[in-house]
C-alpha cells in the first residue's frame, strides 16, 4: 500500500517537472531549450547511434576505472583511519577539508600530468570518490559499539571470525552509504573532467553541442545522464536500505 | 597545541616540504608542477599588484549571494513543507534522490536558456546548495523535543513566539550544519562553472592561465582558492563544535 | 450558612471529566480518562498514583489546560479553564524541557523577560530562586554540562520564579535514579512549604506519593478513575525520614491494596497487545 503511494508520488513529482519543462520551452523557445516531446524523439534517434555509443562508452570506460580506485583507495585509508585511532584523528579534518575543496580548482594540475588522456580522467573522477568512501568507512569502523568485540571475545572468536562475522556485518551498511556517495561524486569528477578538457565521453557531447548551438543534443545527452544517475541510485539505495534492515 | 593537531600539522608540513624538494630537485618537470614557494611568491605577487582584485571579488561575491539565497530560500521552503506533511510525503522521493544527480550538467541547459552571464552561474549554485538547506531544516524542525511546545503552552506564548523563541533555537544546530553545506555545495558549484565557462572570475582567469602556459599565475590563483576554501571551512568548524558543545551535542 | 472558614477553599476541580482520544487512522477511539471527580484544596499537596498508562498524565494536561476535556468541567480559582493554560498554573513536565541554548540563568528567566518585567527585578527574583534551589553557583552554565536531576531542577526553578498558585509535576523525578529521586523529594516539600502553593504530583512510585503528600489519588487502570483517595493526616514540615513514622507502612499497603489488581489489568492489556 505504501509502495503504490510512493510510486504515485514519484509519478506526480516527474509529472510536475515535465509540466515546468514545457513552460519553461514555451518561454524561452526551441533554440534554446527544446520541448520534452522533441527530445523524446531526438533522443530515440540519437541513443542507438554510433556516435552516441562511442562517447557513451568512453565515458563508462573512465568511470568504471576511478570508481573501481576509488573504492579501493577509500576502502583501504578508511579501514585504516578507522583502526588506528591516532592516523584517523590526525587525518580526518585533512580528509573532510580536502572534501569541501572544490577539487576542480586542482584540475589544471591533473591535466598537466597526463594530458588529455584516459588517465587524466580516471584520476580525477577517482580524487572526487575517494574521500566520501574513506571518510564514511573510517566513522563505520570507529562507530562498532566496544561490546560487539567484547562478546566476539567471550565467543573466543579467532581474529578472521572476529572480521567477518561480526565487523563486517556491523559496518557494512554505512560502508554501502559511502560508497553509494562515492558513486555519484565519482560520475561528478569524470563528467567535470570531460566538459572541462577531453575530446569524447558524454560530458564532452553536452559542452560540444553547446558550442554549435544544438539544443536538442545538449538536453538530450543530459536528460539520459540524469535518467542514468537517478537509477543507479535507486537500485544502490535499494541494496543499501536492505543491508540496513537486516542489522 | 595538543598533541594530534602538532602532528597533523607536521604531516602537512613535511607533504609541502617533499613537495618542494621534488620540484627544486628536479624531480617533477617546472612545466606541470612549480615548488609551492613559487607558488606562494606568485600568489603575493598577485594581491599586490591588484590585478586580478576584480575577478577575486566577482567570484567570492557571486558564491556569497549563491549561498545566501540557496540558505534564506532553503529555509523558508523548510518551513513551509514541514508544515504540510503530505506535501512532504509527496516530495520526499525527490529530496531523497537530489544529490544523486549531478546538477551541476543542467550548466549547459542554464546557459542556452540565460545566456553566458553571471545568471546561470548563480543559478546553478543555488541549484545545488539549496536542497540540502531544505533538508536540513526539515530535520532540524523534527528533532525539536515536543515538550517545547508545551513548555511554550504553559508560558502561554503564541504560535508565532513559539515558533522563533522556542523551536527556531532549538533547530539552530541542524540549521547551521545547513548552512555549512550550502556554503561547500555553493562554492564548489560556482567554482566548477567559471572552469568551464564563463565570462569572467577566478576561474575563468585560472583556466585561461592553463590554456596561456602561465603556470606562475595559474597557480598562484589556485593557491588562493585552497586557501580560502580551507580557511572558511575551519572557521565554520569551528563555530559548529563551539556551539555543539556548549548544547551538548557530540561531534566528531 | 454553614461555617465557610473551616471548610478548606476549592483551588481547581475536575467534575465528570473524561478524555477520549479520537479514533485515527481506521482504529476506535480510546477512553483514555474518567469520568474523574477531584477537588484540590488550597496549598494542600495531592499525589496521583496509577498503573501506566490509566492516564494520569493526561488527568494533569486536563487540568492545565493542554488537552481538551471530552466532558465534564474543569474549574481553576473558580473560573473555567479552557483552550490555553491560565495564568497561575505552573508546570513541570517529565522530560528535560530545559532550553540547551540558554544559560541556566538565561533559562530561569525566561518567562519573567516575556512578561516585560524590568530587568533588576528579573535579576532579583531569579537570583532568590536558584539559591533557594541550589544552583547559584551554576547560574551561567549551560544545561548540557549539568546532571539530568540539575536540569530538572532548572526546569522547576523556571516554574517557581513566576509564583503559580498551583503546580503541576508530571514524573518529573521519571528520569532520575532512586537516590536523587529521594533527595528531590524533600527539595519538593521544600519549595511546597515556601511556596504556599497547591502542589499536584503524578507519580508511579508509592512510597514517593506517600511521604510526600496530603492526599493521594489511587487510580484505576485505563480509563483512570479514582479507586480512592487516601488521606495520610502528615504534618506540614514533614521531610523524607517520614518514612520510619509507622502509618507510612499502612499508607503505602492500603495504595498497593488498591493497586495491585489494576497493574496487573494494565499488564495484561500489555501481554494481549504483544500477541
């Protein structure tokens, strides 16, 4: 009952935000931002093409790369900081004020060390996941209640039961948080990194048609970016708030 | 100076200072990365020359009014949904999913709608700031202990006092953390927008350094966004575990 | 006419109250209260005591004006209390209403700064009040570096500075542990006897409504009505060590006698619930 209700309210939201859309079209006009209906239509010509396949595989390649370090990265200096009391203490407020940094003031730096390659992307969506994920894991591991381990202990629990049958479990859902976070921030990155300087990938595609005037590709491409990022969320949020359910 | 922060200091000052040594011995080309002493030199050389005053003022004083209108607007919309909880219910999926989504690849759209001026760039910051003001709000409105309201029954207070003597000051620490993120989520946004395109600001001057070879200049100026962003993020810090304190409230 | 004098003064009175909360969301409404019948005498000290849940939290909101009575009167110094709190009625409420923002003297202050009383009067009266009440030294601390029982004490400090006629105290020694709770007790006679008020304390330990009270009200499982009223007949400068007199035995029993039988029905509403 509740989940028709939510499903009836999502509807209504996207309803709603259709409805601003042709408004706003209506205001402003085609040349400058085309109706929802033309961009159905461009964008079912446009997906299955190969140039829309190409960038959008560019774009995955990077992603899939600075997500697969940022997780690494993050999980590791998280587990870490939050096993070693004095590095998290000493290391946090470096990672959370690199957090608020707007790293694309670094990004100049990144583009001199690798140019305009793959790399340079990877890199740079990598250093926008990174911190959420190590951050949320350090808290996840620092937060495990004392008596979790004093009963692992009474349990005479070797040191690897220790870990994965009770700190495992008991961080996992925050971990998930974190990561899921750090999904997003990771797309940010490497999006950021293709509008600012690359010559393919989807965020390339938006700036580009923004330069020759093409409306409708620059909404297109945006408007299947957000659908992209906006359901990979859910199904992560979906992963997550099973995980937290079963703690 | 306790123990942790001389030792957090001592990381960072040994990471600038290997930095350094790397940069003068060579070991990393004058071309990508210059050692920070240069870069501090660049950077006094820009205040005091006042040449880029104009663009350091514009880019601050767009974020500023960013965060403003994202905070004031943010917290008025707080209020108003709290007070209609199916007009909650009903945006909760939205408010849920919002940071999801990259706002910032609207930039492009804003542009073609508003044109290359200083409107999308604000726009696109309150954009991103302002939900989370929303959100914080509306969970500072719910953690403020119902026996307030009774207390402020018995004192006979309207609904209006009630509402600014009694629950405004109790929301006031989710409030303020609000803030904090509308100010990062502000600056980050406007920051990122003047990289890509923009008029004019800091970092439109920055990326035109990078596309001019002007690595002393380039990063002079991004020596002085860190510093900012560094400096405004401690000093808010800061007041945030006062006041946490001093209500009692832990925080790490 | 009778002899007036000698009867003691109505302070407030509930006649044929009851409460009934609403039915929501599909489910029937719940008698919550009643039909109650009280009335307090002038500066006397009334407990209530009653399994939880029969409502004698709601009996005090009833009282104070915060809930609607569902039928009956609710009379305070001869006049009907409706709709908002009258002016003279204190209460103290059991969770820690203290405002974390305000120092403890800022919150002492509190209702006086609202009356637009001048502020060395303000000063004046809250001053005398947190000396009388102990906490002089913390007056410029914040409540989160306090102890819960200080922080109640600050709450009844807020109360006691505006001089109400009647106060109410919902549990509010619910939170504390046994040992503060006693050592509250006799800090209540204190301000009891200075006060001159008419105390109404709800509580669920008897042998606290027994040293302290006048009249103690025994009531039933939901919905609460008064089994009995038991008088204890203790002198007006009574303090804890009341407890050795012999009679607080026989008070405490005849409470328990009435009671027992009514915890159990609450128990058992509890148990059928949970299946």
């Amino acid at each position: 009952m509740t989940l028709t209700k939510r499903t009836l309210d999502t509807l209504i939201i996207v309803a709603a935000l259709l409805v601003m859309w042709q408004t706003l079209h209506m205001a402003v006009g085609a040349t400058a931002l085309p109706a929802p209906g033309s961009t159905l239509a461009y964008l079912a010509k446009f997906v299955p093409s190969a140039r829309f396949l190409q960038n959008a595989l560019a774009t995955l390649e990077s992603f899939f790369y600075a997500l697969i370090v940022s997780y690494a990265l993050g999980l590791s200096i998280g587990v870490w900081m939050g096993a070693h009391r004095l590095s998290g203490a000493v290391g946090e407020p470096i990672l959370i004020s690199l957090y608020t940094l707007p790293k694309i003031t670094l990004y100049p730096v990144v583009l001199l060390i690798f140019g305009l390659s793959m790399s340079g992307r990877v890199t740079f969506g990598a250093m926008h996941g990174v911190l959420p994920v190590a951050l949320m894991t350090m808290n996840a591991i620092r937060n495990i209640p004392p008596v979790y381990l004093k009963s692992a202990r009474t349990m005479h629990l070797s040191k690897r039961q220790t870990v994965l049958t009770v700190l495992l479990p008991a961080t996992l859902p925050e971990v998930a948080s974190g990561l899921r976070i750090g999904f997003t921030l990771t797309l940010l990155g490497v999006l950021l990194a293709e509008m600012f300087a690359a010559k393919q990938g989807l965020g390339f595609l938006i700036i580009n048609a923004m330069h020759l005037l093409q409306a409708e590709e620059m909404v297109t491409v945006t408007v299947v970016l957000f659908v992209f990022a906006a359901l990979a969320n859910s199904v992560l949020l979906w992963m997550e708030h099973r995980l937290h359910r079963r703690v | 100076m306790s123990k942790i922060a001389f030792l957090r200091l001592a990381v960072i000052v040994i990471a600038v200072g290997l930095l350094e040594a790397a940069c003068r011995g060579g070991l990393i080309d004058h071309r990508v990365v210059i050692p920070p002493s240069e870069m501090a030199i660049a950077l006094a050389h820009i205040l005091a020359t006042g040449e880029a005053n104009h663009q350091i003022i514009r880019t601050f004083g767009i974020v500023i009014i960013s965060v403003a209108i994202a905070v004031a607007l943010g917290f008025v919309l707080g209020v108003i949904v709290h007070a209609l909880p199916r007009v909650r219910q009903a945006l909760d999926p939205l408010f849920a999913t919002y940071y999801a989504v990259p706002i910032f690849i609207f930039y492009p759209v804003m542009i073609a709608i508003f044109g290359l001026s200083v409107v999308p760039i604000i726009l696109i910051g309150v954009l991103n700031a302002i939900v989370a003001m929303i959100i914080a709000t509306l969970n500072g409105l719910d953690r403020v202990p119902r026996v307030l309201t009774k207390v402020g029954r018995v004192h006979r207070m309207g609904r209006v006092s009630t509402a600014l003597r009694l629950k405004l000051p109790a929301a006031a620490p989710h409030l303020f953390t609000g803030v904090k993120l509308a100010v990062s989520y502000g600056f980050i946004a406007v920051i990122a927008s003047e990289f890509i395109m923009a008029p004019a600001g800091l970092g439109r001057v920055i990326s035109d350094a990078y596309s001019d070879f002007n690595n002393p200049r380039m990063y002079g100026l991004m020596l002085l966004l860190v510093i900012v962003a560094t400096v405004v993020n401690m000093v808010l810090h800061v007041f945030d575990q006062r006041w946490a304190e001093r209500r009692g409230i832990a925080r790490t | 006419m009778q002899a007036e004098s000698s009867k003691p003064q109505v302070h407030a009175s509930l006649s044929n109250v009851t409460r009934v909360y609403p039915g929501v969301a599909g489910n029937p409404p719940v008698n919550a209260l009643g039909p109650i019948n009280l009335e307090l005498r002038r500066g006397e000290f009334f407990a209530v005591v009653g399994p939880s849940g029969c409502g004698k939290s709601t009996l005090l909101e009833v009282l104070a004006g915060l809930q609607p009575a569902s039928s009956g009167t609710v009379m305070f110094e001869g006049a009907p209390v409706a709709g908002e709190v009258p002016e003279g009625i204190g209460v103290v409420f059991q969770e820690d209403a203290s405002f974390p923002w305000l120092t403890v003297a800022d919150n002492t202050a509190f209702g006086l700064r609202r009356a637009g009383m001048a502020e060395s009067e303000i000063r004046r009266r809250v001053d005398d009040v947190l000396s009388f009440m102990g906490l002089k030294d913390f007056a410029r601390a914040y409540p989160a570096q306090l102890s819960g029982g200080m922080r109640q004490r600050v709450c009844i400090a807020r109360t006691l500075v505006l001089q109400p006629r009647l106060i109410l105290l919902d549990e509010p020694f619910g939170a504390l542990d046994a040992q503060t709770r006693l050592l509250m007790g006799d800090e209540v006679l204190r301000l009891w006897r200075r006060t001159g008020a008419t105390v109404l304390l709800i509580t669920h330990a008897l042998d606290e409504a027994a040293m302290l009270s006048d009249r103690i009200g025994a009531m039933s499982a939901r919905p609460g009505r008064f089994l009995e009223i038991v008088e204890t007949g203790w002198p007006r400068d009574r303090d804890s060590t009341i407890v050795g007199d012999p009679r607080f035995g026989e008070i405490t029993g005849r409470l328990w006698d009435n009671l027992r039988n009514e915890s159990l029905k609450a128990l058992g509403h509890a148990q059928m619930a949970a299946e």
